[in-house]
C-alpha cells in the first residue's frame, strides 16, 4: 500500500495534482503515491478502497486550488456538504485514523477558514498547510519532498537534484529509520505491513531481513537482562566469544523457528482458501513476528533484571538446567523454573517484585499487540472474518501437533 495519499478534486486541481504527482513518483517510486480514482481497481468497493488506503497511509496531501471550497454537484449544492462526497471523506478518515494531513496551497488557493467547513472538517483548517506557486514550483516542491522524507521517514527512490548521485545516508540514517519503523509497527502494526507489500521481488527478503535485525536486537536485550552466559568479566575475550556464541544460535533458533510457525501458517491459510496470495503470509508474519519477538524480549529485559539483582548468575543457572534436562531426559520447563531464585530471601526483594510486574505487563501488552496486529493478515491477503478464524484455527491445531510431537519424540 502507498505511503502518500493524494486528495484533490478533478474540477479543481488536476492538472497541479498531476504534476504533483509525476515529483512525487519521481522522487519515491509510483507505487508509493496513491490516487482514488487511478489506483482503485476496477470492481473494487470504491469506499472500502479508500477507507483501507487512507488508513494504511504515513501522510494525506489535500491538495487545495481556488475552487477546492465552492466546487458544487448536479444540483447546484457545494460538494462538501455532502457526507458521502469523497474528498470530505478521505480527510475525515484521515483525521480520525490520526493520519498526517497536510494542506497543500496550489494556483494561488487560500486556506479555508474553519466556520467554511463542515463540522468534521473544522480540524482540517488548523493543519500546517505548504503552498506549491508556480513562479518556484520547482523549490517549492522540493521543500515538501524533504518535509515528507525527514519529518514521516518516507525513502525514497532516487537522490534529491541536489545531492551527489554517490551520497549514502550513512549508518545513523539507517538505524533512525529502523527505529521509525519499531515505532511504526508497535503503534500502528497494519499499517506499516500494509505499506512494506510494495509488489516489487526484494519484499520478501526485506521482511526477513527485518525480521532477522529484531531477532538479533531481541537475543541482546535477552542476554542483557540475565547477565553473560559466563563469569568472566564483560570485556574478557571469553566472554566476548561466549556472547557472540549465544547471539549466533539465538538468530539460528530464532530464524528457523519463524521460518517453520511461518510455513505451517502460509499453509493454513491455503487451506482457508486464500489462494495465491498465500504466498504473502510470509511478509506479514515476519513483522509481526519480529513485533511478538521485541515485545517478548522487552518484558524479559525487565523481568531478567529483576532477577539479577536476586542472583547476577541467573544465565548460568538456566543454562544449566536447561543441559541436565536434556541429558538427564527430564521436563525441561520443571528442571529450567527449578534454578530461578526466590526473591523473598533477597534485600532487594521490593524493587525485583515491582520490575517483575512491569514485565507481566509489557507481555499482556505484547498479547494485545498480537491480536491487533493479526487483521494485518486478513487485510493482506483480502479474505472474510470466516477465513481467517478458519486459518488461525488450522495453524493453532498444526503448530500444537508439531509441539506435541516434539515432547513424545523427546
């Protein structure tokens, strides 16, 4: 889905909205700029497509010209007057979805004053708005370009005019946008899957390599919140070697298991009858996969901090249990919950009670998280309420099968 989404009125704006949009699609790549009437399929509930579009988008440009307020219908009644009228519409959803709206001033427009709008609209007239004159198109465009990739983090497609066609945003423009899109998935995690399904081949492989950097991230914090896997000191070559050992077969786990859980789910909703476009669950799953997986090891971090101010060795213990458990062939989870200390018979016992409560309560958030950001599936792939309770459904049974046998054959 499109980052950008364009609103604008034919009898207004269209020929500035037109060559807004070949800057846009210049600077971006087309298939993130979306407008309602060409890029809604033929067939398509032409509100359900937008309602959708508007919802998954980073930012609405209302592009606004000198009839953008009085344009009227058939009968002579202004069209913003009209609930159902869809510029009103795309606003108003933008606006209560807590999507971006952004005025943009063409041909010499104004900005309407709210007593002008409709009620729902009042909202529209306090939004910062950016005037494209056609004396300085050009620089005038440029300045809204960097406004939507420095302020909304949206990458672009090709070097600004400006920069040497050899620059790189370097390692920490990098890891912001990395950080952006954590946010952007742990507040709205359909939207930002919804706009990583770009249809180009590399959206699989970014998924992954997504999925990848959050397993790796998650495995840190992990290894941070229950101490070093040895006694040595932190910055000792063994356990330097010991870390980086554990980083690299927690990835390994990490990544063969959400590679299996993904398989059994692309395969459940096959089932479900999603048809080709099964082939998509594995972009979805890898975010929300990598969203369980943070969240995860965020309440851990807390929890496992709490633990080592009872017992700094908790890691060792664990890890110790976890080898007799399975040389000696005995329940993996009694042998593991066996090393953890009892936080009554530490002087630290308040703080670690405390920090153990906040860790329950980032996991029951990260439930919710999940379940919020299941829909990303259904809206992916384009299926009912009832396909996708039947796809869950399979995958829940086949994944507890695949565990089942796993402890009979241990």
């Amino acid at each position: 889905m499109a980052e950008i989404f364009l609103s604008y009125r034919r009898q207004d704006s269209q020929g500035a909205t037109e060559r807004l949009v070949d800057a846009l699609a210049a600077r971006f790549g087309a298939e993130r700029v979306f407008r309602d009437r060409e890029d809604i399929v033929a067939g398509e509930d032409f509100v359900a497509a937008i309602r959708r579009s508007v919802e998954v988008a980073t930012v609405l440009l209302a592009v606004v010209g000198p009839r953008w307020l009085t344009v009227t219908d058939a009968s002579g009644e202004r069209r913003l007057d009209d609930p159902m009228d869809f510029v009103r519409l795309e606003i108003e959803l933008a606006l209560s979805a807590g999507v971006a709206v952004i005025p943009v001033l063409v041909e010499g427009a104004a900005m309407p004053p709210a007593a002008t709008l409709p009620a729902s609209l009042r909202a529209f007239a306090r939004c910062q708005a950016v005037e494209l004159s056609d004396a300085q198109w050009e620089p005038d465009a440029e300045r809204l370009m960097a406004t939507l990739q420095s302020r909304f983090a949206i990458e672009s497609d090709g070097p600004r005019p400006a920069d040497p066609p050899t620059r790189s945003p370097g390692a920490l423009g990098w890891a912001s946008r990395r950080v952006v899109d954590l946010l952007d998935l742990a507040l709205h995690p359909t939207r930002l899957i919804d706009r990583r399904e770009t249809g180009r081949a590399s959206d699989h492989a970014r998924a992954l390599a997504f999925a990848a950097g959050t397993i790796l991230v998650g495995n840190a914090m992990l290894a941070a919140g229950l101490g070093t896997p040895t006694g040595g000191e932190p910055s000792s070559p063994t356990t330097l070697t010991a870390v980086a050992s554990w980083l690299l077969a927690g990835e390994l786990v990490g990544l063969a298991v959400a590679g299996l859980l993904g398989t059994l789910l692309a395969l459940a909703w096959r089932m479900a009858g999603a048809g080709r476009r099964h082939r998509l669950v594995g972009i979805v799953w890898a975010y929300v996969y990598s969203g369980a997986w943070f969240g995860f090891c965020c309440g851990t971090l807390v929890i496992g901090s709490a633990l080592q101010l009872i017992d700094p060795a908790i890691l060792e213990r664990v890890v110790l249990g976890i080898r007799e458990a399975m040389s000696s062939g005995t329940a993996l989870d009694v042998t593991v919950l066996a090393r953890f200390p009892d936080p009554g018979n530490s002087p630290f016992a308040g703080t670690a009670r405390m920090l153990m409560l906040l860790g329950m309560a980032l996991w029951l958030a990260t439930v919710g998280w999940c379940i919020a950001a299941w829909g990303a599936f259904r809206q992916t792939l384009g299926t009912s309420r009832t396909q996708a309770a039947v796809a869950t459904t399979l995958w829940l049974a086949m994944v507890g099968a695949v565990f089942w046998s796993t402890r009979l054959l241990g």
